[in-house]
C-alpha cells in the first residue's frame, strides 16, 4: 500500500527538485575527509550542482579549489570569489578573448586535448594561463591517448615555446568507470593508475613539477589506491543517484536529491500510472534495475515534511517521453494507494543531468536555491 503526500497538502503544482541538505552535507564531507586522510588535493567538479549556495557548503568544508565544464560556469563561480578554477573541457578557440578576460582575474587553469588544440591555445592566448594536457585513459571521449607519446610530446613542445603559458601537467577523467560494479572498480582503477604512472615515468625528468589530476565519483568513492594521483575532481558525490546506487557506488539513502513529480493518471487494469515528470526533467539518461530492467529513475514515496522514502519495491519508471513518465506496476495491488493528485518522489538516473534541466532546488522548508545551467548559459 503507497502512502504519499497530496500535493496540495505540500502546495507543490509542479515537477520541482528537492535537495535534501544534510545528505548533501554529508557527502561534500565525507569526500573532503577522505581526500585530506589520502593526502590528495580534492578539486570538485561543480558542474554537478552548478549553484553558488551549494559551492558555499563546499567553502565550509575547506574547499579552495574547483573544476567547472565550461567558461560561462568559470565566471559564474568566480564571481562568488573562487579564485583557482579548472575549466575541465578541451580548450574552445571561439573564446579566446574571455579566457583571456578571466585570466587576469583569476588563476585560471585549462585545458588542451589533442596537439592542434595546444597549438590553438599557444597562437590565440597571450595573457599568463596554466594548462593541462588532457589524457584519454580508457573512457574513448577527449584527450590525446595515455600511450601516444609522439602526440603528448608535440603538445609539450608547443606550450613550452610559449612564455606565457605554465604546463601543470596531464588531466584524465576515466569515465568509463561509470559502466562497472563496485567489484570490479578497483581493478579498473588499478589499470588507470598504471596508465598514468607511465606517463610519469616518460615525462617526469624533462617536468620535475608535474601533476596528475584524475578521479571520478565512483573510483573516488570506491577506492583506495591513489597512487600516484596529485588531485581528484569527482563532483557527483554531492548528490549521488541510481546508476551510482544501481552499481552499489552509493546507497539510495546517500541521494540528496529527488524530482517531486505529481501522479497525474493512475490505470490499475493494465498495471500503468504516469507522473508529470519526463525526458525534460529527469533527462533520457538510464540504468537498469536489480531485475535487469531499463529505468529512468527509482520512485519513492514523498511525506509531509518533503522528505522522501526508501524506492517502492514493485513499481518501475519504465518509460519517459518529453513531459510525461510512464510507471509500470508487476502487479495490480502494487498500485494500491496512489492516486491522481499525490506527489511521488523519482530519485535521478543521473543528478547532474537532471538538475542541469530543472534549474534550481527546492529546500523542504520552501527555500529556493538558484543555479546556472549549461542548457541555458547567461
Ligand atoms: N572531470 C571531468 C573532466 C569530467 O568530465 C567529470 C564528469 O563528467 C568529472 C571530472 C567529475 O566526475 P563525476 O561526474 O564522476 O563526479
């Protein structure tokens, strides 16, 4: 039997985000602690949360230094004083000169993912910037290949004819973390850390002060084997979400956010009710159940105090189109209780994602905390 709030018991008429703070509190903490007894300098990536107020909680923690994903969300943190931050994307030629506005202001580091982009940064900035050479590790997305060496040294050689310009040393983000299961992260990590102590190795004596940033949610959460490893930048953990849960990453109790969705039709015959709450606000992103089922988010009960449950054991997000969500039941009594006009609480495949489309958070107490978004960048 569902219990779960009427929405007009809580005044909410729309799918809206609910940041659960003392989870996210707890997260942004634990990591720091693990961080400073790893002796690793933790660079978090705010491109998860993307709000000023969140990156507050994070300054409590003692956090000085922060990734972003793109220059807008560097000028975004900066002016809220973040004054040491890595723009974690491969470095885009069309904004030359506001990288070079924001490198007078602050300390500004970048990054440069094949031997042209190096070359492109060279020739069109001339203001002091640090860069990172971006190294592709396993993940197959950007960065020159963890054994192209001959691409690695014609990187070098470029950023080091140019005065201007600091080689900090080789960043890596492997992403393909996310498709393993706790069990096999540290072996996955193990490979990684192999990966970039050649790269070590092969560079070390020409760049004595060299630094290797890596350091995913799920290696950082997982493992601990940091050798060799400088500085991590995971960022999901504030929040965590089911494909972290579904690969036992993170617990659903550990997800600091919810999409408070109403149930807006409920069909007991065919075992289907559906919630407003779709592919525009969840994102199309996905994992699958412990039953092997493709899902788009685990759906919870929601109390008065907007506080949210632990999943329904029986009812599965099994379909989204742009505003609806579509829940199947394996049976007919799983449905037993829910009605039009309630509110359940859908934890997100994927966090960073979905707070990127929703745009802003909603506090259980009706705080509204606000917060850029890279769809739609001021
Ligand atoms: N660094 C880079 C370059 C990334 O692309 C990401 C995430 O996509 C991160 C760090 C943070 O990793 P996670 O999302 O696993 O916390």
């Amino acid at each position: 039997m569902i219990t779960t709030v009427d929405a007009r018991e809580l005044g909410i008429d729309r799918p809206v985000l609910m940041l659960d703070k003392q989870r996210c509190l707890r997260n942004i903490r634990r990591m720091a602690d693990k961080a400073s007894k790893q002796g690793l300098s933790l660079r978090p990536h705010f491109k998860t949360h993307q709000s000023l107020e969140l990156g507050r909680w994070f300054r409590d923690c003692g956090c000085e230094r922060i990734t972003v994903s793109s220059l807008p969300m560097a000028e975004y943190f900066a002016g809220d004083g973040w004054s040491d931050i890595t723009v974690a994307f491969p470095y885009n030629l069309g904004q030359a000169s506001q990288v070079a506005a924001l490198a007078r202001r602050i300390d500004l580091k970048l990054l440069v993912s094949s031997p042209v982009g190096a070359a492109d940064l060279a020739a069109s900035i001339t203001t002091g910037v640090e860069v990172f050479i971006e190294l592709d590790v396993g993940h197959g997305r950007t960065g020159i290949a963890w054994d192209d060496y001959a691409g690695q040294q014609r990187a070098l050689d470029t950023l080091a004819a140019k005065p201007s310009i600091t080689f900090l040393g080789f960043l890596t983000h492997a992403g393909h973390s996310y498709r393993y299961s706790v069990g096999q992260l540290p072996g996955l990590n193990s490979e990684v850390l192999a990966r970039l102590a050649t790269v070590r190795q092969r560079w070390q004596p020409q760049w004595p002060q060299l630094l290797i940033s890596s350091g995913d949610t799920p290696c950082s959460t997982v493992c601990d084997d940091f050798a060799g490893i400088d500085e991590i930048r995971p960022g999901n953990y504030a929040f965590f979400d089911m494909q972290q849960a579904s690969h036992e990453v993170c617990k659903p109790s550990d997800i600091a956010v919810a999409l408070i969705a109403p149930v807006v039709a409920v069909y007991p015959q065919r075992q289907a009710a559906a919630i407003w709450g779709g592919a525009v606000h969840l994102s199309k992103d996905l994992y699958s159940d412990s039953e092997g089922h493709t899902v788009y988010g685990a759906l919870c009960p929601l109390a008065a105090d907007g506080s949210w449950g632990e999943p329904l054991k029986d009812l599965r997000l099994s379909a989204l189109s742009q505003e609806h969500g579509m829940i199947s039941a394996d049976k007919p009594e799983a449905l037993d209780g829910l009605r039009e006009g309630q509110l359940l609480a859908v934890l997100p495949a994927h966090s960073c994602l979905t707070a990127d489309l929703m745009g802003s958070y909603c506090l259980p107490d009706g705080t509204w905390l606000d917060m850029l978004t890279s769809t739609k960048p001021r």
